[in-house]
C-alpha cells in the first residue's frame, strides 16, 4: 500500500507565498516522477509542476518564475514553494507521483494525494 499526504494548503493574501509538501509513504521501492497538478472549481485538473527523479523539471506557463518544485530522495517527500501568489492561484493542489512497490515493472502504479485547499484573497 502506497499513500501520498500533502499539507501546507492554507489562506493567504495576493503576493503571499505558501510551501506544499507531499510525503509518500508505504511499501515504496522507487519514486519516479513527481508532480503537482491543481483543480479550481468547475475547471479541470491542470499540471502546475513536475520533477522528474533525475531533476528535470517542468511548469506551467502561468507559474514559472514564482513556483519552484523539489523534492528530498531521502524523505520520499516533494515540495512545492509559491511565492508572489495570485487570486487565479486559488485550487485544491494535488500531489501526483509514479512509484514501484518492487523491482518489477507490472507493481509500477501512479498514486494520487487527497488534495490540499490554497485560497489566494484579500
């Protein structure tokens, strides 16, 4: 079993900033790439950022320059910093991650977290 926890959602005023984490836990053999991805209501769910396990990283158009990712191998843990944050910013982030539970390539699965609220207002 594989869980992925965020924390660090929370209010914060237009030019704040705010640091995501995500920890997986469980019978983990290997993280590959990991992401976070955001929902704002009635839109669809839209990749923010992702790291891959070699360090490349991607993002969004509309956060590069103020959201930086990284992740710590050691924690099995990701992290996204956002800084000058934005009303449109405003989403449930979710953590995303691919993980192997063994060395085998069928026990490789992408594992959602539940999703943390991060509401950008005055």
């Amino acid at each position: 079993q594989v869980q992925l926890v965020e924390s660090g959602g929370g209010l914060v005023q237009p030019g704040g900033s705010l640091r995501l984490s995500c920890a997986a836990s469980g019978s983990i053999f290997t993280i590959y790439p990991m992401a976070w991805y955001r929902q704002a209501p009635g839109k669809q769910r839209d990749l923010v950022a992702a790291l891959s396990s070699g360090g490349i990283t991607n993002y969004a158009d509309s956060v590069k320059g103020r959201f930086t990712i990284s992740r710590d191998n050691a924690k099995n843990t990701v992290y996204l910093q956002m800084n000058s944050l934005k009303p449109e910013d405003t989403a449930v982030y979710y953590c995303n991650a691919v993980i192997s539970r063994t060395w085998r390539t069928r026990d490789r699965g992408d594992y959602w977290g539940q999703g943390t609220q991060v509401t950008v207002s005055s």
